[in-house]
C-alpha cells in the first residue's frame, strides 16, 4: 500500500510508535520526505535528495521554520504528540494550550491549500463504559487530560474542514500494539510489550479486577496502513474516523491469549494474577469499537489478534 511518488510527505513525531513504523513503511518509496522529531537524529539518519531529518520542538518552533515545514508539504501526518494520560492539574493549561496553539497554526497555514492532514487522534476520548457498539457518530467522553486533548484537537479539525474547507480528518485509533524494533524505551507506552517484559522477568502478570472489560487491539502495522489508505483519499469525507481492529476482546482473554503465545514458544509457563488494585479510573475502561466504513471496504488487515499477538512475541 503505497501513496503517490511524486507527493511531498511530512510527518510530525516521526520516532513515536506510529511515526517508527511508518517511516519504515515508507524507507523505499520514492517521494520526498521530511521526518520530524524533537531529540537528535542518529548518524545511520543523513539527508538526502528524498529524505529530510529535522529535530525541532514542535512546541517552540517560529512562525517563519513552522511555514516553511508546512508549506511545502502535500500530505501531513500529524503524529506528535506529548503522550502523558493525566497530568497534574497546576500543569494542565500548559499541556494542552501548547498543543492545541500547534495544531490550529498548522490548520491556519492550510487555508486555500490542497495539502492534506492526518491527525492521530485516540479512542480512549469515548470514556469509561458503553453498552452499545462505539462508531463514527458516537460522542466523545474525556476523563483524562490526554482524552481532552485529542477531543478539542478533533473539534478544532472538524471545525476548520467544516469552516475554512481544509482536507482534514482525525483518525481514533485503538490500543495499538506491535513489537519495538524501532522505538525506543522511553517512548513505549504499549501494556502489552510491558506484559512481556514480566513475564520473562517473573513469569506472571497482574490484571486489574477481574479483567472483563472490552479492548480493541490494532497492530501498529495496520494503523500506518490505515494512514496511509486516508492519504490517499482524493478528499476527506468526513472529519473523523474510527482506526481499529474487527475484534473486540475481554482483556483478561487478551492477555490470556497473550501468555499461550508466550508459553508456546518459550516453554516456559506464565501465571495470570487477578484483582490488582486499579491505579487510575481508565484502568477499567470498556468498550466495543467498529472500524469506520472506509476500512471494512477495500481495506485488508494484515494481522488478527492470533497473528498479531505471535508476531509480537
């Protein structure tokens, strides 16, 4: 699945879990592209006529550099973001404003333009527990400052696509998981790699309650597939759209599958604790998700939850 050689790709959080992957997808194509992160690019990363590495902090970027990356640009995926799920209150202002001032910049800057932004956004913003099936119409329903930001961020899309016509969208993903070979330590937020790290320290894991409650797991590989299948859409349809797996799947039976996987192919057993003691409010989050239309048509997942838990082991 590839987008169009000749365009001008941009990609903001280009060392996070999905800008990882995502630049790997993309390290044969022959479009121009220009990978974005805060830190310091290693020496194995060295320009060339097809390939750009810039550190910058997004976050303080001028005007003028911030024109300059975006203006040339055909196509943005819009990955970065700081990825702290609640912070403290005194703080919170500052967490979200800097980001929000970000992208409404990037949003001013496409006015009048053909340039196309992605936006990732998360599933976690529909709340804690809902009965009913979560799709494209559902309501968002923050409880962390992380889920307020991804809400508001969706909002102000919606409303520059709606107002100014910018071709933007967001794309909610669910708990994206997918082995680490390019992201580093500091950034792995993924449970279930941290899953793994125990049992092959302890063998066993801790699961909160009683660990019925829905997740929706989606390999990292299809989530930068599902980017790339939005990028190329010759027009955004709608503002936002649900990126998740067809599978919605008790965590206690995840992380059940999660050790078979472990088990089988290291011979060793792992013992699954129940009732831990939850630490913050959306430990127990539970939800049932349907993917958006456009990736139920035309649209082919490389990985089930059986393939992919394997591949991730």
């Amino acid at each position: 699945m590839k987008v169009p050689s000749t365009k001008k790709i941009l990609i903001l959080g280009a060392s996070g879990q999905l800008g990882s992957d995502l630049q790997s997808q993309l390290s044969s194509h022959k479009s121009r592209i220009t990978f974005v992160r805060k830190s310091k690019w290693g020496k194995e990363f060295t320009n060339s006529k097809n390939r750009h590495f810039v550190s910058i902090d997004l976050l303080k970027i001028s005007q003028i550099k911030l024109n300059s990356l975006v203006s040339d640009a055909d196509i943005i995926f819009h990955l970065a973001a700081n990825t702290n799920v609640q912070v403290k209150s005194k703080n919170e202002r500052n967490f979200l404003i800097d980001q929000i001032d970000l992208l409404k910049k990037i949003l001013v800057l496409l006015i009048n333009k053909k340039t196309k932004l992605i936006f990732s956004s998360s599933c976690s913003v529909y709340g804690l527990k809902h009965n009913k099936t979560i799709n494209d119409q559902s309501i968002s329903d923050p409880h962390t400052s992380y889920d307020l930001l991804k809400t508001c961020s969706d909002q102000i899309i919606d409303y520059y696509k709606k107002i100014y016509d910018v071709d933007c969208c967001s794309l909610r993903f669910s708990n994206i998981y997918g082995p680490d070979t390019l992201l580093h330590n500091s950034k792995n937020r993924r449970i279930l790699n941290k899953f793994i790290e125990q049992m092959k320290k302890n063998q066993r894991v801790a699961v909160v309650e009683n660990g019925k409650f829905y997740r929706n797991y989606l390999h990292v590989t299809d989530a930068v597939r599902m980017l790339i299948c939005l990028s190329k859409q010759k027009q955004f349809n709608q503002s936002i759209y649900i990126g998740c797996s067809t599978q919605n799947i008790f965590f206690i039976d995840a992380v059940k599958l999660l050790a078979q996987k472990y088990e089988h192919k290291f011979k060793k057993s792992v013992v699954i604790d129940r009732n831990f003691p939850s630490t913050f409010v959306t430990d127990a989050r539970s939800f049932k998700l349907a993917p958006s239309k456009i990736f139920l048509q035309g649209f082919k997942y490389k990985y089930n939850i059986e393939t992919g838990f394997a591949n991730l082991i």
